[in-house]
C-alpha cells in the first residue's frame, strides 16, 4: 500500500476499502476484473482505472492482478502503477495528430470548393430544365401523367446526386473522424475520383481505374479519403507543365498477398529525384513554391495509424508512383 500513499497521498491505514477510491465510473470495470481473476485460476489480468487523490485529482492507474494460493485461501495480489503521464502524453499526441489532419482537409477546401461547384452545374440544371419541361406538360392537353412521373423521378435522383456531392466535400473537411469500419478500397477511390472530377477536367488530365474484387479494409474512410487526396492533387500539380495529352493518372486497387490491400496513384509529371524518395514524407519537405510540406507527412501519420506503411517510386518512363498499404478485413 506504500505506492498509494505516494501516489494518492492518502495513508494506508486511512483506507476503508480501495475501490471506495476508484473513480465511480470505473468501479464497476475494476471489479469485474478482480472477478475474473478469481475466477480464472490464477490468471493475470491488466486494467486501467482512475482514483482521486486527497487533494482532488485524478490519476490514472494500471493494475496487473494474480491470485495466489495460501493456507487460509486464495490472496489477490496486485501491481500499483500511476501512468497518468503517459496516457495524457498519447491524448496530446493524438490530439496534435487530428488538428494536422484537419488543418490539412482544410489547406484543400478552394480546390474541393471548384470541384464542388462544377460537380453541383450538372444535377442543378438537369432539375432546373427537368422542373421547367413538367411545367410546359402540365398546360398541355390532354395531360400525360406518365410523362409526369418520369420528370419528377429525374429530378429526384438528380437532388440525391448533388447531396451526395455535397457530403463527401462535408466529410472530406469536417475534423471529425468518422470511425474505422469495414469498408470497400475501391468504393473510396471512386468517391475521391467524383469528387475531383471538375478539377481532373479543369486540368484535362486523363484518368484510369483498375481494382480487383474483395478489397476490404478497416479504415476510418474520410480520413483515406484525405490520403487518395493529398496524392492526387500533388499528381495534378506535378503535370501542370506537361502538355495536355501528356497529363495521365493511373490507379490501381489490388490485393497484395493474403492479407493486404495496395493502392498505387501513377501519374506522368516531373517525378521525384531519386536520392530524395526518402524525404518525402518529411514535415515541410515541399517542391511547391507555395507549399507547407505537410500533406505527405499527414498521409503518412494516417497510414501509420491504420497499420500500413507508404512510400514513393521512380516510374521507370517518367513521372511519380506513390503506394500505399493496409491491413485486409475480411
């Protein structure tokens, strides 16, 4: 008991009963380990919990339980460690970790914004032209119903479009993560395609898919949406001085042994010098004149995070091949 008076400033002989100073939310988590632990033959058990020092504070404590046998019984034995520290280190961390994220979606709002709005013309003057040819039925005589119904059903799929449009640019800059969840590879990068596809004609860039089925990850999905964005504006960008039938994207969607998933981004811009494809993904390594550095080096904290690793190639011709990884969900 010498480490909870050190810890908790509170002396042992003080102490009606240990978990009376567990934090009331987790009283129940702690007692259901020692449970178990009774339970389970001597087998030893981690949890963490919170306990409130004299002064008020709250500490967090990492516990390791053992059941020992004596002659009067059974004995819980237990490990007192405040590790406090450490977890609010990992929640600045992690904290630090999504404002970049963030700052990053943000940095690309004006060109999701132009995208945007050459996305929403087409939809909005399909309903605009939809909406004002029913008008014209509607006098005529005798009315024809069906002709009706299949405006108005045009119309309809054409608002659900443009709303489909409008949450991925909302999910794309939100800082919100949405969760990690069992997701199609290839459903992302079509999502990402449609959403850059005013920006990929603006530039008269030429794209190409291929996938292969059953390409499943566990991923927080706006958050690989980021990633697939980052490396294909920084294509966009690196082509700007190719001549237009020269501006090419190549993306593949494969599975890569038995249990991963690869996505490759290829393009034919000015490519990346060879002895500097190990800085790439470096905070503040940028060719852009007005760049900040950051995109790579948040794709590459993003992967990291997911269980994947990412990295950069020469194509063999010309231009930059950027892969990436991720564990396979089955």
């Amino acid at each position: 008991m010498e480490a909870v008076d050190r810890i908790l400033g509170i002396k042992p002989d003080t102490l009606t009963s240990f978990v009376e100073l567990v934090h009331a939310s987790d009283r129940h988590l702690l007692q259901k380990a020692i449970d178990n632990a009774l339970c389970n033959n001597g087998s030893e058990l981690l949890v963490e919990y919170r306990m409130r020092t004299r002064r008020g504070d709250i500490r967090i404590i990492s516990s390791r339980f053992e059941v020992a046998c004596s002659d009067s019984g059974p004995r819980m034995i237990g490990t007192f460690h405040d590790v406090t520290s450490a977890r609010r280190s990992e929640q600045e961390l992690q904290l630090l970790r999504s404002q970049y994220w963030h700052a990053d979606r943000v940095a690309h709002t004006g060109v999701l914004v132009a995208s945007l709005a050459h996305e929403l013309s087409q939809p909005l003057t399909a309903i605009l032209s939809n909406a004002q040819a029913g008008l014209r039925f509607l006098s005529q005589e005798p009315l024809d119903q069906q002709e009706i119904r299949d405006i108005l059903k045009d119309i309809v799929a054409d608002n659900r479009r443009a709303r489909q449009i409008i949450d991925a640019l909302r999910g794309m800059i939100r800082g919100k993560k949405t969760g990690r969840a069992r997701v199609n590879a290839t459903d992302i990068v079509r999502e990402v395609l449609a959403l850059l596809h005013g920006e990929f004609v603006a530039q008269q860039v030429e794209v190409k898919l291929a996938c292969s089925g059953g390409c499943f990850v566990q991923a927080d999905k706006a958050q690989i949406e980021q990633v697939l964005l980052n490396l294909m504006l920084n294509s966009i960008e690196s082509m700007r001085s190719q001549p237009a039938e020269k501006r090419r994207i190549q993306i593949q969607v494969k599975r890569k042994g038995e249990n991963e998933v690869q996505i490759s981004i290829s393009d034919t811009g000015v490519g990346i010098p060879r002895d500097q494809l190990g800085s790439v993904f470096e905070a503040f390594w940028t060719t852009k004149v007005h760049g900040l550095g950051m995109g790579l080096a948040v794709s590459r904290s993003i992967i990291d995070a997911h269980g994947g690793r990412i990295w950069a190639e020469c194509n063999s011709d010309r231009g930059a091949l950027f892969l990436f990884r991720l564990p396979l969900a089955l």
